[in-house]
C-alpha cells in the first residue's frame, strides 16, 4: 500500500471518529448540562443529560440542531 493511499485510510478513520462525538463538551464541576438535537421539522430526535456527578446519559439520534442548556447544581 502507498503512503497516499495509507494516509487517506488514517485521515477517514479519523475522521470518523471524530464525527461520532457528541458536539458539546462536558460541563464545569458544580453544573449540569442538556444537549437537545432537533432535526429540520424541529423535532427532538436525540438528548444527552451530563449529571451533577459526571455521569452521561444519552438517547436517541446525536446529530441535527444542537441547543445546550447549562445550570448550577444544588
């Protein structure tokens, strides 16, 4: 295999990957986060909650319009 064509290779397996990360970054200690991705009717087909401990809980299709909401925990 050629080095072009070994680089093509690593660029879309990177690529890939990249692409299958949620968009957001995960909020600040203290703070929660929800992700809402909406499709172009405006539908919600995808939602990620990061909690006030860390965990992530995701559902549904992650790509689309992208709203983030942040707020303090308690």
């Amino acid at each position: 295999m050629s080095k072009k064509a070994l680089l093509a290779a690593a660029l879309v397996i990177a690529g890939t990957l990249v692409a299958g990360t949620s968009a957001a970054n995960a909020p600040p200690l203290g703070s929660e986060q929800f992700e809402e991705y909406y499709n172009t009717s405006g539908q919600l087909v995808g939602y990620v909650h990061w909690s006030c401990d860390g965990r992530r809980t995701t559902w549904g299709t992650l790509s689309g319009e992208l709203e983030v909401t942040r707020r303090r925990c308690q």
